[in-house]
C-alpha cells in the first residue's frame, strides 16, 4: 500500500542552538522546489487541492442536500441534477460533493493516527533498545503478520454502526504496523551519530533527543508514510462501508457505494450513483502517488541532483 522510498544518508542537522528558523526556510524553499519542479507532484497536489475545495466548500457547491428526497427518482443526468438522482430522489452529485467531507476526514485523522502510532513505537524502539526494541519489534512483527482486512472486518462488525469514529480507530489499530518497520531501521543509522552523541554530553533529556533531533531528520520518510497511511485510511474506509460496516446513515464515497449496490444501481438507471464515487476513490489515490514524487525528492539527494543535470542539459540542447 504503501511507495517505497529509498533514503540517503540523512545530513548533519544544525545545532539546536543556531540556525533554527534558517533551517526551516531552507526546508520549505527545498519542499516548494521539489513540487514546483515536478509535474507529477504538482498534478498530484492539484487533485488533493479540488477534493478539500469540495470538502471545505460543500454548504455553497452542492445545490441540494445530501439526503434530501425533493425529486422523482432514478432521473438522469442533466443541468438540474448533473449526475441524475437516486431511488429515493435524493441529488447523487449533492451527494458526492458533501460526501467528500467524510472521506478526508477519515483519511487525515486515521492517517494521522497510525503515522503517530509508527512514529512513537519504531523511534522509541530504535532508541531505546534492548527488552524494550525487542517488544516493542515483536508487537510489530505481529501487526504485520495478521492479515489487515479481515482484522478490520471482525472489529467494525463487532462495533457496527458506531459511525466514522469506530472506522477511524479501527483503520489506525490496523495500520501503523508498515510504517513503524519502516521508521526503526531509519532511526538506529543515528543512535551513533555525532549530533546524538553531543547532546547526550550536554545532558538534554530522551524527550529532547527524540523530538528535537532524531525526527527533524526524518520528516521527509515520516510524511511518506502518512500519504501512505492516508490513503490506506481512505481505501480502508470505503471497502468496509462498501460492504455495510461502520454507520449507513453516514454520507461519504463509501456509503454512496454501498447505497448503490444495495438498490442495483447500475441495472436501474442510475449507474452515476457508483462510477462517480468509485472514480473519485481512485483520483484520490492517483493523488497520493503523484505526491509522493515531490517526497522522493526530498529525502533522496540523488533525484535532486539527477534533475538538476537533466535541466541543464535540455537547457545547454536547446
């Protein structure tokens, strides 16, 4: 589910002490120039940006209410109702855009969720080592060894129609497992780097060590796994609700599916109610990959410079 990355040695960092807003101009100067410079990321981006608009925007862009039922059912498309209706005579493209809504949100706060829990089981396990690494690794290995999908089936059905809060937990328990095996390895190549070594001799606290100076070196692997969380959230989310798990009362792509299939929508005359939810799925997703261009990027050096040679040249031919 989620792009491999190949990381470079990751650099020095500055002195905690100096050169922190610098650093962060620097940061931002490389994520704006790894995005602008990339086709695929600023596609990608451009994609994400038309959901939010949708999510953020819903009261004024759908003409209707998501669920309201003011018209004759299963009409099709046109300028009154651009994606027709549904059995029901509820608008299937108010439908959709209010329904955007519930999808990012699931995806960005179960993401979030799962890359914290990554972050905080691999960087404590590399960190601290000995019996802790060797637990902390073991729960790990066995996240990873039980099969994600039927794990989330048993837990959603159990707490069935709990809503998008029960779909949220339920994504993040299941999900943080990759993202940790990929954050351990990373953060043992600095247990004996000189800058932990230095503020070990200045006497700063674990917490310190952790947050001050082993995860700014990492932001670029940590933002992978969260598109990489996000998306899984996202995918996750409409699978379960697709198959009438979690709250059915609920608007979202997923449930526009699940409605869908319930009442034969492709059969009865309103194909629309399923294909469109399903193709904005696989936008989203189609987003996260291209994204995850600029990252590669950004936490390889060698793509950086890769590009730059490839513009000089096309500039020197032209």
């Amino acid at each position: 589910m989620y792009q491999h990355i190949a990381l470079e040695e990751a650099p020095l960092p500055v002195p905690a002490a100096r050169g922190r807003r610098p650093r962060l101009l620097a940061i931002g100067g490389l994520v704006l120039s790894a995005v602008g410079s990339n086709a695929k990321a600023v596609l990608g981006f451009a994609i994400l940006g038309i959901f939010v608009i949708m999510a953020v925007f819903a009261p004024v862009i759908a003409p209707y209410g998501p669920t309201a039922e003011l018209f004759l059912p299963t009409l099709g498309p046109s300028p009154t109702h651009l994606l027709g209706t549904t059995n029901l005579g509820e608008d299937i493209f108010s439908q959709l855009i209010w329904g955007t809504r519930e999808t990012l949100l699931i995806g960005a706060i179960a993401g979030g969720l799962a890359t914290i829990l990554s972050v905080a089981i691999g960087v404590t396990a590399a960190y601290l080592g000995g019996i802790v690494d060797h637990v902390l690794s073991s729960v790990t290995d066995i996240f990873l060894v039980i099969p994600a999908l039927p794990l989330m089936i048993i837990i959603a059905a159990y707490a069935q129609g709990g809503g998008m809060w029960v779909l949220i937990i339920v994504i993040a328990v299941t999900g943080w497992s990759y993202g940790a095996r990929q954050l351990r390895p990373q953060a043992l190549s600095f247990r004996n780097r000189d800058f932990l070594e230095s503020a070990k001799v200045r006497g700063e606290n674990r917490a310190y060590i952790i947050f001050c100076e082993v995860l700014p070196n990492m932001v670029s692997l940590i933002v992978a796994i969260f598109l990489g969380a996000a998306l899984y959230a996202v995918l996750a989310a409409a699978g379960l609700q697709f198959i009438g798990l979690g709250s059915t009362t609920d608007v979202s792509w997923g449930t526009m599916l699940y409605w869908g299939q319930t009442n034969e929508a492709l059969t009865s005359g309103s194909p629309l109610w399923v294909i469109v939810p399903g193709a904005c799925v696989c936008l989203l997703g189609a987003s996260v990959a291209l994204m995850n261009y600029a990252v590669d990027e950004i936490a390889n050096p060698s793509l950086r410079g890769r590009r730059r040679r490839l513009r000089a040249q096309r500039r020197a031919s032209a």
